[in-house]
C-alpha cells in the first residue's frame, strides 16, 4: 500500500491572561489570574492510497481518492490562586497553589471515500460518511510545598499535592446517504467519560559531607485511581440495536518513589554522580479513549480504557571532567526498566457493520521493557569561532510481553548520534548546524538527566501520553540536517531575527516495521520536510529575579499547562 497525503489547515487561536500580585507586606505576597484561551481550526486533506494485493488471478492494484473536511473548535476558562510566604532566613518559604481549569470542544469532520477496482478504469462505489464529536473537561489542582534551609549545606522540602479531572467525550459516526440525509452508525459510536484522580506528598532532603561530596535522598508517595464508563451500541438478535456500558476501574492505593543522587568531586575538576529514581507514567487521554477513528478504513486506531500506568527505575552512573573550563567531557553508563509498559500494538477484530476483519492500532502495557546503555558527551572549543557539541549513546532495549498472540522482536543493539555546531561568523551573525543519527531501535534511549528531583517531577498524566516502542517490530534507521542563522541588532543586541530550516536534505521519516503471525506491515510517513521559519524578537528593559521571589510562578504555569491539555487534538 502506498498512501499519498496532501493537508492544510487553517484557523485562529486567542489565549489571554490577566493577573496581579498583592504585596501583603515584605513576606507574604498573593497572586491572582484568569485565563481564557480559544480557537477555531479548519483542515482539510487529499488522500492518494494505492493498493496492491494478490489473487487467483494474479497481481492486481485498486485505489481510493479520499477528501475529508474537518472543522473544530475549543474554548478554556481557567484561574489561579497563588500565595507565598518568605520567613526571615534566605530560602526558607512556603508557597500553596489552587488551580482550576474548564473546557469544552467540538469537531465536525466528513470524509468522502472514491473506490476504484482498477487503477485506470471509473469509480466503482462511493462511501461518504461523518463523525460529529464534543466534550468537555475539568480539572483541579491544589498543592503547598515547604522548603527550609537548615544548614549552609543542607536543605529540606517537603509537600502535597491533589490533581483531579472529569473527562466526557463522545464521538458519533455515521454514514451519509446518496440523497444527503444521514445515518447513524450506533455500533461504531460511543461516548466515554471517567475521572482521574491523584493524591501525592513528598520529603526530600540535600546536603554535603565535606566539601566534595554531595548528596540527596527524596521519597514520594502517591495514591492514584481512575474510573469511567463507556456507552455504546451492540447488534440484538432482532436486528436493531441495544446500549451497552462497559464500566471500569483501575486504582493503586499507596505507591512509593525514592530518589537517591549521590556526587562526589574529585580533583583537577573531576566529579562521579550516582542517581536512582523510580516513577510513574500514566497514560494520556487518547491512550484511554476507546473510540475507534473509521476515518481511514486502512488505518484504524483506538485507545484502551483498561490501560495501566507504567513505573519505571532508572539507575545512572556518569563521570564528568572539565578542561581549561571550555572543554568538557561526561561519561555515563544507564540502565532503565519499565514495569507495564506502555506501547502500541495492532490486533485482529471484526468491523461491526460489515463483518469483515480489520486490523486496529490500539495500546497495550507490557510486561516489562528495558534499555540500558552507554553515552559520551563533549563539548569543545575548536576555535575563538566555533563551538561543537557532540553525543553518542550506544544501547540495547528489549520489550516483553507473555501473551504469545503478540510475538515481540528479540532484543536490539542500536546507536545514537547528534552533533551541534556553533559558529561566531561576526558579532551579530552566529550560524548554527546540526545533524544526528538514529539507527534501528525498538525504545528510545536513556542517558544523561534520567533522574528526578523530590517534588511532582516523577509522575503525572500527559494530554497525549508517552509511548514506549512498538511491541510487534521496531523503527528503522533515521537521519537528518538542520541549520540556523542568527542576526542581532541594536543597542546591547536588543533584537534578532533568526532563520531557521529543519530536514535540509529532506531525509526524515517514520519507518516502522510491524509483524505478527497474520500481517506485515512496513509503514513510511513523512511530514513537512524541510521546514523554514522566520522568527523576529525583541527584549524590553532588564529582566528583575528578585520580583520573582516574591511571587508564586507555580500558578501561572500550572494554569497554561492546563489550558493547553484542554485543546482539542489536531
């Protein structure tokens, strides 16, 4: 199969967000703000797909010219509630933070489908069908944290944290009729909605032994649970149709994440660092939405609901040195596993309308995955003009899974490399290429800064989620150029412009390799190659961080992250 897409969009999107701070007095400031984003988007797409396929009579190609034309909407409401107080040693403070964020979206799609049984000969049926969605979403947070400075080297933070979304989303499909009238498709529509809810509290503590040596030990404990329903529609033995809810519920009681990180200086510039983390993933909400996209017959794709979260220890031992303070060198060997690990896989189902079978790409937790490896990182000064970056990390990543319907690859030796170019071509020109390499791999790798602080930084859910592999094959090798020119002006380069352009020889792509014991599939997908952009910007006045102790920024942004997770995907 070949698939040849042509897309554009268009729209506009509005975000504001109006705040201000009350002085109490010298210790203790309040910080209040709303936030209103919206915005309207209109995309439409040609598709060209291809088909070869085999038969008694030999080989023979088909096609389908699909248009589809999707229009979409969204509107966020969101305010915030911040306060901290300073105690009078330096560093010692308390902050509390109340978020709330709602949002709503609703999308419009039609997509009309041209069937040819011969490449060179007239269509042979036309299939037109639409999917009408809406939902809306709410989400809380409140958290205070504690830190306190006990000593000159030592320090000590503490906190908790409530998180809470309420999810409704449904999605109905239905086919268009020659005459214009519509018809809906119950067994291939649902709706769903669930909560998600997270408590969280953590102590860290940081000090020294010595001048040389450092050290840092954390602990979190985390309570989790989500529960929901999906409604659909199944076929009765009358022919008609009868509503169905699937009810779920997955919950961890009391989990705990440590945190150690340990470093020791040595001499002439020298430091070893030893880390140790555990936390937890969970997955985004079109990982859960169970609602399966017919948009593109050849590509079917669902979430599953009954996902679990995955936890993940990683373990880092890295060696760092620096040379004549311009030159630098870092060494680390890594190990990372995942317990249920999140990843995609395709299984075999029957269409409900028509019986046939069909593959689906859903998600499925592993039962475990590992990649561990080892990484080189330099950073060199060639000359008074040009500055170069390099990494390389050499590993090897494994999935495995128990259930032999899904036959996993054996493990896989791959490498990565990225190197950074920085060049000063004047005073106000500075030039910037990059290029890297990723060889065939089935995770992605681990490396530098795996680690996590005490804190929130651990967990959490993702409006998309991560994705960890692919428990049926592995991506092939990928490569790629970019470059960047930068021009400063005015007084103290108060202003730049810079043009930058990604994929220069247009050799970026997604190929994955997929198989099992009744397909396989070998997927290319490549998407703006070669990207230019222009971006003008401007510094006004002096930028104060005392202003910033004063204030809790955790509000702020707790409130745009929200905002954005609320938007409806593209």
């Amino acid at each position: 199969m070949l698939q040849t897409d042509q897309n554009n969009g268009g729209g506009n999107f509005m975000f504001s967000r109006l705040g201000f701070d009350y002085l109490i007095d010298n210790r203790n400031t309040l910080t209040v703000s709303g936030m209103l984003m919206s915005g309207k988007f209109k995309n439409s797409s040609n598709s060209n797909i291809l088909i070869d396929s085999i038969s008694s009579m030999g080989d023979r190609q088909s096609k389908i010219l699909r248009y589809s034309d999707g229009d979409s909407k969204f509107r966020n409401l969101g305010g915030a509630i911040g306060f901290v107080h300073n105690y009078p040693k330096n560093g010692h403070q308390l902050t509390a933070d109340l978020n709330y964020n709602k949002s709503r979206n609703e999308n419009l799609t039609t997509v009309s489908n041209n069937n040819y049984a011969n490449i060179n000969g007239p269509a042979t049926g036309t299939y037109n069908q639409q999917q009408d969605g809406k939902g809306n979403n709410e989400r809380i947070t409140a958290q205070i944290d504690y830190t306190n400075p006990i000593a000159d080297n030592s320090k000590i933070e503490t906190g908790a944290r409530l998180n809470q979304s309420n999810v409704y989303s449904e999605n109905i499909l239905s086919v268009i009729n020659p005459n214009g009238s519509v018809t809906v498709l119950p067994p291939l529509s649902s709706k769903f909605k669930y909560t998600d809810r997270v408590w969280a509290g953590y102590g860290n503590f940081a000090s020294k032994i010595g001048e040389n040596f450092g050290y840092q030990i954390g602990l979190r404990l985390e309570s989790s649970e989500y529960t929901g329903n999906v409604n659909s529609s199944v076929k009765n033995s009358g022919g008609g149709y009868r509503d169905t809810a699937n009810n779920f519920s997955i919950k961890y009681p009391v989990s705990l994440f440590p945190s150690v990180f340990l470093s020791k200086k040595l001499k002439t510039d020298q430091e070893l660092q030893l880390n140790y983390s555990r936390r937890i993933n969970r997955p985004g909400f079109f990982q859960l939405f169970p609602f399966t996209d017919y948009s593109d017959s050849l590509n079917l794709s669902r979430g599953n609901p009954e996902l679990k979260p995955e936890f993940v220890n990683s373990f880092e031992f890295s060696y760092s040195k620096n040379f004549n303070k311009v030159n630098n060198l870092i060494l680390s060997i890594y190990y990372k596993n995942t317990e249920s690990l999140i990843t995609r896989y395709q299984a075999k189902e029957t269409n409900a309308i028509t019986g046939s079978p069909v593959l689906v790409n859903t998600y499925t937790n592993a039962n475990s995955g590992f990649v561990g490896g080892f990484e080189v990182i330099t950073k060199n000064k060639i000359a008074d003009w040009w500055d170069l970056t390099g990494n390389l990390n050499i590993y090897t990543s494994k999935i495995n899974i128990d259930d032999p319907s899904i036959p996993t690859p054996d493990q896989l030796y791959s490498w990565f490399g990225k190197m950074n170019n920085n060049f000063l071509l004047s005073r106000r020109f500075t030039l910037q290429i990059t290029g890297d390499y990723t060889s065939k791999t089935i995770l992605a790798p681990g490396g530098t800064g795996i680690g996590g602080g005490g804190g929130f930084g651990g967990g959490g859910r993702g409006w998309m989620g991560g994705v960890s592999g692919n428990a049926q094959g592995y991506s092939m090798p990928n490569y790629g150029m970019d470059a960047a020119l930068k021009y400063e002006f005015l007084k103290n380069k108060a202003a730049s412009i810079t043009l930058s352009v990604n994929d220069i020889f247009k050799t970026k792509s997604s190929e994955i390799y997929t198989s099992s014991t009744f397909f396989n599939q070998h997927s290319v997908r490549t998407r703006d190659q070669q990207f230019f952009r222009l971006n003008f910007s401007y510094r006004f006045g002096k930028f104060d961080a005392s202003l910033m102790k004063r204030k809790n920024m955790k509000s702020s942004q707790e409130g745009i992250q929200g905002g954005m997770e609320n938007m409806p995907q593209q």
